[in-house]
C-alpha cells in the first residue's frame, strides 16, 4: 500500500478520478488541474426584431460597456446586435443572391449538407476523400463555379443556392458590440468591436480591422473612416475608467449621403454613428464597393447597397465563454471560473440599485431621415438653419419610433453558465442574477434588458458599483453531481489549494504583427498620406497606435471605389464632389461645437447610468492645415512598444507603457504550470485560403474577379462590369497625389456608364468634356494673375455670386487667390479689399521696342532627388529651371521647428515657417521660398542621405529640387 500510495501520482487523471484500493484502505485522488471553459449566457430572448414589408432605413440604441470580466480574459465573449438586409420584395431577386466564390470556398461544404457527395443534375458518385470532396480530383459537383469573369458559365455551376426559389436572399450582416476577443491585442478590459460584416464566408467588416494577415487593397471599402476627431484603431475601440469602466454608448446604423459619388448615386452608405460622454457623430461608413464586390457577380445582382434593401431583421445577445479551472476528486467535478460581476444599475426612473440594464433607448427610422437632414449640410444648398447638427437632430426625434418591447418566456432571463458534454448539457443558473422585465418601464425606457441583482443571494458580493458572482461550482458527473454554486468553504482543500496556484493567462494571440506598417499587399492604398508625420500615443490597453493624416478621397478605404470608376473624368468628378462634402461636414461641426446625430429616447438623465468615455488617447485634435477635409488613418499598432518612426506625440499622458520581457511570446504556461490551451504564439504567417469553387484550375483564393457594381450615374440598366485583380495578383502602387493637380479646362461632370478599365489592360483615357465648373465643386487650383498696381480699392462680398463666401479660401481669381470661380472684389471676407478696376491680362500694353540685349546664357539645369529613398515613381535627374517640382529647404543652422536626423544633416523643413507646403514650383521660385525662410535648397547628397524625410507634405514620395546645377 505505501508503494502504491508513493506512486499516485503516475495513476492521476485529468479527466477521472482514481480510485486505490489496498486491502482495508480505501484512497480517491484527485485529478490534476487543467484549463477549461464554460460558455455564458445573459439577458433575455426574444430580443429580436423581423421587418418584412418595407424594412427599416436606421436602428439605434443604447447597450452598457462594462469589465465584466474581473481578471485576465481567456475565451471570447461579448454582447452587442447583429444586422440583416431585408424589407424587400422577392422578386428583385431575379439572380442568385450569393457570390459563387464566397459560397462553395469550403471543401467540405456540399458533403456535409447532403451526408453524400454526388452530382446534383447527373447522380453520379463524385470522388471524395476523408468524407469531402477530394481538391486535387476533378470534381463534378463543382463544374462552372470557378469562372471570376463569366457570368454566363457560373449560371451553370451545379451545387449552389441558386437553385432555391429564395435564391438565397440578400446576403451580408452588420454586427458588432462590447467585449472580449482574443485574436485581438490582449487587455483585461472591455473594447467595442466596431460593426463587422459577414457574407458566407464570415469576412470581417473593413480590411484593416482583420488583425490576423496582411489585407490587400482589393478587400478594402467595409470601413469608410469619417470622422476628424476620433482616431479609429486597427485593434478595436477602448475606454476610460479602467478598471471601473462602466457606462452606456449609443449605436446608430443608418442609411447616410455621406458616401455618394455624385449628385444621383442612390446607393445605400450604411453609416456607423455613436454618442459617448466625450464624443458624438459619424465615424464611418461602408462603401457601396464593398458590397458589390462581394455579391454582385452578374448584371442583375442586388445586394446591401442597392437602395431598395433596407434592414430587415435586427437581434441582440450576450453569448460567448469565460476561462474556468476543474478538477475531480471524491465522484464530483469542481469548477473555478473567471471572477465575474454585473454592474448596479445608478440613475433613472425604471432602474434600482438591485437591477442591472444591459440594452435600452431602443429607436427605429422607417423613413430615409438622415439622407434628408444631412443634405442640405454636405451639399452647401438650402436654408442656412438646416445645414446645422441641431437641423440633424431635430429630424432624427421626429423620425424614430418605439419598436415592440418583446416580453422574455415566462421563468427565462437572467444569467447562466453550461458545459457541453457529450450527452448533456449541465447548467448553473444559481447566481442570484434574474430577469427584471416590467413591461412598462421597458416600454417607458424603449425596451431595456434589464436583470434583477439579489445581493441576499450567497452567490452575490455586492459594493455601490457592482454585483460579482461566485466563481466555484459543483457538479456535471451526472444525477449524483448535480450542478450546484458553491462557497470557497465548500471546495475539498486540496483543490481549493491548486485552484488558488493557478492563473488565467493571457492567450497571446496577437502582437499587432499584421496591425501595421502595411504589408507590401496593403501599401498601394496606404500610399497616399497628407503628410508622411507619424502621429503616435499609447492607449488605456497599453497599446502604441501610429497615424498619419490623410485627405478623405485619398485614404485606403477608398482606394478601390475610385479604382473601379472610369478614368475618363468620372473618376476625378467624384473626388472632387465627395472631398468637398467632407469639408462641409467638418466645418459644421466645428461652427456647431458637435457632430451629434441622436440622443436618448427617454432623455440622458432617465439612462440607468451616466455615458461611458471614449479613451481620450483616441480623441483627436487636427493639426493646423488639416483641420477640414481630413482624416486619421492607423498604420501601427503594438502591444507596449512605440513606433521607431513616431514624429509627433499626441495624448500620451502618464507611465510609458513597458515593454514585455524577452520570450514573453512563446511561454503559454502559468507559474503553477498549467498550460493554457487557447495561448498560441503568433508565428507571423497565416493559412493561405484556397477555393473548391475554383474547380477548374485548382488555384488560390481568388474571388471575387468580374463584378457589376450599382452604378453612381442613377441608371442601373446597363451596368459596367470591373475586373478586380485577384489576390494572386497584386495592384501596382499608383504615383502619389498632390494637393494640387494639374489643372483641367475645366471641372469634369460625372459622365454615363461607359466600360471600365480592366485590371490588366486600360483603355487609354478620353480626355474630359468642357464644361462649366459646378457652383458646388471647385475645379483644381489655376495660377493667379499678377499683382495690379495700386488705385482704388474694391470689397463687394456678395454671396448670390460667390457660393464660396466666407469658407477661409480665397476665389476671386486675384492675387493671392487660390480659385478663380467669383467675381473679382465678391470674396472680401477671404481675400481682403481688392485693386479697382483689375485690367484683363490682354489689356496689358506690350513694352516699347527696344533694342535686342545680347542673349542670356541657356538656363542651366539643376538635379531633382527622391524627398526619400526608394520611395518615389519617377528616377531622379536632371531637370529644366522651368520645370514644376516640390519644394524642402535646408540651413546649416538652427531654425525653431525645423528637424536635423543626424550629426551630418542639416535642419530641414517642408513647411513650418515656409509659409505652407509648396508643389509645383519652378527652380527660382523654390530658390526664392528657401530665401524666404532664411535657408537654401538642400544638396542632392543631403537628400539621398534621407535628412528631409518625414518632413510633411507628402514630399517623400515626389522629386525635389536640389541646389546641384549641371556642370
């Protein structure tokens, strides 16, 4: 018996408990501990809402960010809502609703829903492998579904939806919430998920939000950032209040005009709007492209963006997994769960200390509210009072209705937590946490969750804040170990003892390797930066965060919408109209002091507890110049480690976080040696997806191809299919954009559809037609005329003439002007009193004859570098005095602001104390800006050295003139 009893441990199982028996003694060991889960349920069901004749156009309420978890995190759980397209008539379905690529990508897929593998028109026995059909042999079941560029093959594929009636329906959902998700940076606090987007093959909304591989430029579009204020990360959204963190966020999706390329696009731009303590208004939108590129695979698809869908169906849950410990001894399992807790509801009539609201200020818009309120602001036209956010709010409280307050199934609600096992299911419900439905205050309060909090309850510990639930249970070895929730009293010692050595451990999914800089799939669309200044700060999660400014229509979000538009003048017509919206916006909401779109139903002082704050690292002042018309894009974000390129530091208040020890990476164990199973060291590749639908030639991944896009010009007849480059080919980075481009004749209008440039072989462009410049969009910037000799001085500001009075831009077409689109002396507010009358150039007396000076020497030419290393389209060489290049100066002292990289740089600058940025310059003016500043053109070698880099103005990717003359 004493050599059996030494040896034990060799007999111990995780997952029975021993039993040794030697002769009158009897000895029961206790299982080794190991990591499990449990999965967590709450609130109440039905919290879903169906919309069949007509759908809606908004849905908005308030849901409670919270730590529900009280230490680390290890299994994913969150709460939040989910999004359907519907409110259609069927019979807009003409083709299947499904893209054929995204919907036969699984192997295994037409096996599992029959149970056999045969062709569906045939009968023939198709070959199959380990139960799935095999992906080397060829493959009836999948004959035509692998056509990216023929419609009228793939009608023919074999196994698909579309021989349902239903034709599959509208496909795609919006969804997103509070949480905790371990593919993203790891926090012990909750984060926002912002809206993700899923088809068939469950792709997340807007490429960079993916944090597990590189995303390239041709899958961008789901996350149209907006906003100029609020810098949106790669990671998902946090908090302040750390640990105390706990208050309610307002969500709206609604249909917006925020995103129309042109004066008649009437697709749908389902916007993202939220109302915090510190923040309010949109933040994004997803691009009509980002839907047709995912579902419109035939002339006559429809999907999410076609403005006959709406929303039809709307849900809300609280799902997921919390970490759990168990172990076995005496013939009971024994659990210690994560420590948990729910907040106590603080404020307002229908909450008390003893509840708990998840959801509430329920809103429904069954009208198109916001495409009507915010028009009249983003196109400059109409009253003046309705271009204002007060306008905007006014129409969305008298839009929103109250949906149906669904009352939960007698006895159900409250919160729960269950294993799986193999025959069964074994539940805990004993935590003292209940439903509190009351139909009237949940109607007064537009349909709040609420749960009821019994702090009498031994399973509940209770302060002013929160209510935690017990973390030891009992029971799941079947009718003689029921599921109890037991007191840390009531565990076996020696349990109690190894559950007290162990700890939850991070599961170190992601260390922000595909978080940026962009990977070279990604840099085409990333190209294209305001200015190449890093911006940096650290969040409340401990994570660095990089950005760059960059204008609205250049950011990588958009790269593909303008992309798939006609470079014939089409393409530039819509940058032009939509930048200029953005800036309106952007303007309104600084003259308003607020972007806000909606509020509380039942009014801020009835929610049951006041608005959680918006991590202030992540609110965002713009810096001078790029205050209207801009946007803050992530290009970095990691776990306690700083951007080396970091220029600038913003919001970056208290202790740097610090970085993790060496190996911290590959160790998954904690210090009592239990290995967490979910931990898995990020390796810095990815699975390589690969697509049974592409039967034919058993190539990677490479949906979508040819899509039919809903057309921006109105007529959606004869749609013009665009061929996407697939994932195996990538798109060749274009020339980077200045802020000033070449001036046209004129301002090209949008024209019909016309065919689209393939990905591989371009038409060339057709120049565009000459036309007058829109009252509403302004035309590239022309040169001004000459300074006018002094005589009388002229102020007529007159609005009926300048639709561009007061907008800080000078248009007036004199000197020092930037546009020429108003009479001359009608924008005194921006350009000051002006020289009376002005002569027309051709009135301007050609001088007197005089006799020929001997002529000048030829002009000699001087050497334009790269402003960066390997960063430019074009070679560096030799260029003519004339020509029109970019500007950056150098001084061989210190000038205040200007930058030295190192002992054999001088100080150098883009920029500050230059007046501004300055393109298109010819050699003498450059010569003249760098005087101006009390510095000189930098030497070629200077350049080539990198000692201007990441000076602004985007500079690092154009050529720049150097103070090397050509021998």
């Amino acid at each position: 018996c004493e050599h059996l009893l030494e040896r034990s441990s060799e007999f111990a199982s995780p997952r029975r408990t021993t039993m040794i028996v030697c002769g009158t003694l009897t000895v029961f060991l206790m299982s080794s501990v190991e990591h499990s889960r449990l999965h967590m349920g709450g609130g109440h069901a039905p919290a879903e809402w169906s919309y069949d004749a007509g759908g809606l156009r908004g849905w908005s309420y308030y849901i409670r960010a919270f730590n529900l978890l009280r230490e680390q995190p290890s299994m994913e759980i969150g709460w939040g809502q989910w999004s359907k397209p519907g409110g259609h008539s069927e019979d807009i379905l003409e083709v299947c609703g499904l893209h054929p690529g995204g919907f036969v990508c699984d192997p295994c897929e037409a096996c599992e829903s029959t149970g056999t593998c045969s062709d569906p028109v045939t009968g023939d026995p198709a070959p199959i492998s380990g139960g799935c059909q095999d992906p080397i042999r060829e493959d009836p079941t999948l004959a035509n579904c692998g056509h990216p560029t023929d419609y009228e093959a793939t009608e023919s594929c074999a196994f698909w939806e579309c021989g349902e009636d239903s034709k599959g329906g509208v496909r795609g959902s919006i969804e997103g919430g509070m949480g905790y998700w371990m593919y993203t940076l790891e926090t012990p606090h909750v984060k926002w998920m912002l809206p993700g987007a899923t088809n068939a093959n469950y792709e997340v909304f807007g490429g960079t939000f993916l944090n597990d591989r590189p995303q390239p430029c041709t899958v961008l579009g789901g996350a149209v950032r907006v906003s100029n204020r609020l810098l949106v990360p790669n990671d998902f959204v946090t908090f302040a209040g750390g640990d105390d963190t706990d208050g309610f966020f307002g969500y709206m999706l609604t249909k917006s005009p925020l995103g129309k390329r042109s004066a008649t696009d009437a697709a749908n731009y389902w916007t993202i709007v939220i109302d915090a303590a510190n923040f309010a208004g949109p933040v994004m939108y997803t691009a009509a492209w980002f839907w047709d590129s995912r579902i419109n695979w035939h002339p006559k698809s429809i999907s999410w963006s076609d403005p006959r869908v709406n929303i039809g169906y709307v849900a809300q849950g609280f799902e997921g997994s919390i970490g759990a410990f168990t172990a076995r001894q005496g013939g009971s399992q024994y659990w210690r769960t994560t420590r948990w807790s729910m907040p106590r509801d603080r404020f307002g009539p229908s909450s008390s200390p003893n509840t708990s609201t998840l959801f509430t200020g329920h809103s429904q818009f069954a009208t198109d509210w916001a495409v009507d309120a915010l028009e009249p602001m983003l196109s400059g036209t109409g009253p003046v009072g309705e271009r204002t956010h007060t306008f905007v709010q006014q129409r969305s409280a008298e839009s929103r209705t109250r949906p149906d307050c669904n009352a939960p199934p007698e006895g159900e609600g409250g919160m729960s937590v269950w294993d799986d096992q193999e025959d069964s299911e074994v539940t805990w419900s004993g935590f003292g946490i209940g439903s509190a439905y009351d139909q009237t205050k949940s109607e007064a309060a537009h349909c709040a969750s609420t749960l009821s909090l019994d702090p009498s309850n031994a399973a509940l510990s209770c302060d002013q804040r929160r209510c935690e639930a017990a973390a030891f249970l009992q029971g799941g070895l079947g009718n003689s170990d029921p599921p109890v929730v037991i007191s840390a009293d009531a565990v076996p010692p020696e349990v109690k003892a190894q559950f007290d050595e162990a700890a939850f451990q991070p599961t170190k999914m992601n260390e922000g390797t595909f978080l940026g800089p962009p990977a070279e799939t990604e840099q085409a669309c990333f190209d294209k930066p305001a200015s190449d200044t890093m911006y940096c700060t650290f969040t409340a999660s401990k994570a660095w965060i990089g950005w760059r400014w960059y204008r609205f229509v250049d950011q990588p979000e958009l790269y593909m919408v303008f992309e798939s538009l006609p470079d014939d003048g089409t393409r530039q017509a819509a940058r032009d109209y939509m930048q200029a919206r953005i800036e309106r916006l952007h303007r309104q909401q600084e003259a308003d002091s607020t972007g806000g779109w909606f509020s509380p139903p039942q009014g801020d002082a009835a929610l049951p507890a006041e608005k959680v704050s918006i991590d202030p690292a992540l609110l965002l002042t713009p810096p001078t110049g790029f205050e209207y018309g801009y946007v803050p894009i992530a290009v970095y974000q990691k776990p306690r480690v700083k951007p080396a390129e970091c220029d600038v530091e913003v919001n970056a208040v208290g202790p740097r976080p610090v970085p993790h020890p060496d190996g911290y990476w590959d160790d998954c164990t904690s210090p009592s040696g239990i290995e967490n199973p979910n931990c898995h060291r990020p390796d810095g590749g990815y699975d390589v997806e690969t697509c049974s639908a592409n039967a034919e030639s058993r190539a990677p991944f490479n949906y979508p191809g040819r899509i039919y896009g809903y057309w921006p010009g109105g007529s959606q007849d004869d749609r013009v299919p665009y061929d996407v480059p697939t994932r195996d080919k990538l798109l060749t980075p274009r020339p980077p954009s200045t802020s000033s481009p070449p001036p046209p004749s004129a301002s090209p209008s949008p024209q019909p559809p016309s065919p689209l440039p393939s990905s591989t072989s371009p038409p060339p462009p057709s120049p565009p037609p000459a036309t007058s410049p829109s009252p509403l969009t302004k035309p590239p910037r022309p040169p001004a005329p000459p300074p006018l000799p002094p005589t009388q001085m002229v102020c007529n500001d007159d609005s009926s003439t300048c639709p561009h009075l007061d907008d800080a831009e000078c248009d007036d077409g004199g000197e020092g002007s930037i546009y020429s689109i108003c009479p001359y002396g009608s924008d005194c507010t921006d350009c000051g009193s002006r020289v009376a009358p002005p002569p027309p150039l051709a009135s301007i007396p050609p001088p007197l004859p005089s006799p020929s000076p001997p002529s000048p020497p030829a002009a000699q030419r001087h050497w334009v570098e790269c402003g960066r290393k390997n960063k430019c389209s074009e070679n560096a060489r030799w260029a003519d005095p004339s020509e029109e290049h970019e500007v950056r100066c150098c001084s061989d002292t210190r000038i205040d602001g200007w930058k030295k990289r190192s002992s054999n740089c001088p100080w150098t600058e883009s920029d500050d104390g230059m007046g501004g940025c300055h393109h298109e310059e010819t050699l003498s003016e450059a010569e003249e800006v760098c005087a101006d500043a009390g510095a000189r053109l930098c030497s070629k070698q200077e350049l080539k050295s990198d000692c201007t880099k990441g000076t602004g103005c985007g500079h690092d990717r154009d050529l720049i003139w150097t103070s090397n003359a050509m021998p």
